[in-house]
C-alpha cells in the first residue's frame, strides 16, 4: 500500500507543477500581450515562438510586433517572473526556518538595508554616471544588512532565531531613521527618485537586467532548494535535527546567506515590492503541504506568474496612468496580512 500512496502524491505534485508552469506561460504570454498598445493573442504567441523556434513563421506582422515583444515588453515580463521566482523561493525558505508563516524575505533587514544603500547611491548621484550604480549599492546595502544581522545574531558560533529576528528589527528601523535623515538633507527632486525606487518600479527594464540578475536568481534558487530536506528536519526541532546528524548551524547559514543574495539581486533590480514572500508560500503550502522539496519549486513558479500578473494590473488598471507594481501586490498583501493576524491561533500552531 505504501508505494501506491507515494506514486498518487508523486502524480499530484507533478500535475501541480504542470499546471504552474502552464500558469507561468500564460502569465508571459499576457504579460508581453497587454500594453497601451494591445497586441493580438495568438500573434504575440506567433511570434515568441517564430524567436524561439527558427522554422515557425511569425506571419505577416512581425515586423510591427516583434520589436514591441522582443525590445520593450519581453525583458520587463522576464525581470518580473525572476524576481517574482527570488522573493517566493525565499519566503518559503524563510518561513521554514523560523517556523512561522509570517516570516518574509526582508525578516533579515535585507529589504531596508537595499534601500539604504540604492537611497545613498541616488543622492550621491550615482545614476547618472550609470545606470548599474544604484542596484550595486542596493545589492550591497542588502549584503551588508544580512552580515550585521547575522553578526548580532550569532553568539559562539550558534545563531538563535528569536535574536535573529529581534536584530533585524534594529537593522531595520535603524536603516529606516537613516533614510528618513536623507529625506531632510534632499531637494524634491532627489526624493521622487528615492520614494519611486522604494515604490517598487519595473518600468524601462532591459534585457541586460535579465542576463544579470536572472544567473544569480536561479543559481542561489537552486542552492536553496537543495536545503530542503534540512529545512524539513528542522521544522521538527532543532535538537531533533541535529540527533539525525543535521548541522544546523551550517543549515542556518547557507539559507540565510542564500536569501540575501537571491533577494537582494531580485529588489536591487526592481526595487522593494513586497509580500510576494508571504502570500505564495503561504498559499502553495496549503496545497503542495509543508515539504519544503515541493513547497520551495512550487512558490518560485507561483511566485513568478502572481508578480507577472500583479504588473499587467499595474499598467492596466488607470491606463494610461501607470501604477508602481509594489502598490499593487501591496494591496493584496495587506488584507491577506490582517487575515493572518486574525487567525493567531492557528499560527500559534503552524508547522
């Protein structure tokens, strides 16, 4: 009977991860469709596939459509599903370390330490010697912002996670008062670029975003997942885990350390959209359960199609007014937030 039972939840995993990736390529396919000008649906699909497969023709308009797809809508599409792909991942793995729904990518101060650092990088007026400037010192403030936290956190080689997350509190609120000083030392018009930053932005995104950022992505991604068995374990207990020869400490390391690079690449890139972490995993885990070797594939597919989708409403919504895509995943994240506080209980008993 045994084996019977893992095949039908081997089947049911596999057919999930079917539908998630039919979810994400029609999310692109949307995503690339829907702009101020709107493209056919079955041309757009032509024409990706003309790209992809050389033998395909792409019909009579792809002379019209191809730069629309391919220069301007394409790489924006593709930066959202990467990030999309980071923050989920990373909540997941978050959440499972800590044991705790609520947990999210920037638990760690690495969401406030890239602001600080794209915010410092933007006064001194890095963008306008290059464009790269302002997410290196977002990637860099949220590197550091990790290291200080783990650096408070840990103690004789052991890391507690209640002093984890009280330090990355401090680091958050102390990156939040720095920030709040530059707001006062600042013209107007410094400020716009700071508050769009932090806004969340995946305007003009090119395909030198995607070439950079996505190695990185999927790289740290896939390191993340190979930690799933550990993270399992240590959902159990930490003393459970390490009498079944887990290092935890180690563990610890490798996924906080992972984290910060994957979500600081993804929000140096697109700025601070949040929520991702918390809503996808939260939900994937409701449906794929609490096995992080599913749980943490599963919510980077979500996470990629719900980031894609939150950006078609965002350009849609108050056409040709463009909103910033964190206001729109805020605005689902926030009530989704509030449920989670009221059932305190049942996350009390989460694990």
């Amino acid at each position: 009977m045994i084996p019977v039972i893992r095949t039908a939840r081997g089947t049911g995993h596999a057919f999930v991860i079917a539908l998630l990736l039919a979810l994400l390529v029609a999310s692109v396919v949307l995503g690339v469709t829907v702009g101020v000008v709107r493209l056919p649906y079955f041309g757009t699909m032509r024409v990706i596939a003309a790209k992809l497969i050389p033998w395909v023709g792409a019909g009579d308009a792809a002379g019209m459509h191809e730069a629309i797809v391919w220069t301007i809508r394409m790489p924006r599409v593709l930066i959202a599903g990467i990030a999309g792909f980071a923050l989920a991942v990373s909540g997941a793995a978050m959440q499972g370390l800590f044991k705790n729904p609520l947990a999210s990518p920037g638990i760690t101060g690495v969401s406030s330490g890239a602001s600080l650092g794209a915010a410092i990088a933007i006064l001194l007026g890095y963008q306008v010697m290059s464009p790269w400037l302002v997410p290196a010192g977002g990637f860099a403030g949220a590197l550091a912002a990790a290291a200080i936290v783990y650096a408070l956190a840990t103690e004789r080689g052991k890391t507690d996670p209640a002093t984890l997350l009280l330090a990355g509190v401090a680091v958050s609120a102390f990156s939040s008062a720095v920030l709040s000083g530059i707001y006062q030392f600042t013209d107007d018009v410094v400020m716009r670029e700071i508050v769009y930053w932090l806004m969340g932005n995946l305007t003009g995104k090119r395909w030198e975003h995607v070439t950079t950022v996505g190695p990185i992505v999927l790289l740290g991604s896939a390191a993340l997942m190979t930690l799933g068995t550990e993270l399992n374990m240590l959902a159990a207990g930490e003393d459970d885990a390490r009498a079944m020869g887990v290092d935890t400490e180690r563990v610890k390391r490798r996924t906080l350390g992972l984290v910060a690079v994957v979500t600081g690449a993804a929000i140096s890139v697109v700025g601070l959209i949040g929520f991702v972490g918390l809503i996808v995993p939260h939900a994937m885990r409701t449906i794929v359960g609490p096995d992080h070797r599913r749980l943490l594939p599963a919510s980077g597919l979500l996470g990629a199609s719900f980031l894609i989708l939150c950006d078609v409403l965002a350009r849609v919504l108050f056409a040709p007014i463009e909103l910033q895509t964190g206001i729109v995943t805020a605005f689902f994240g926030v009530p989704f937030f509030l449920v989670l506080l009221v059932r305190r209980r049942e996350m009390i008993g989460w694990r």
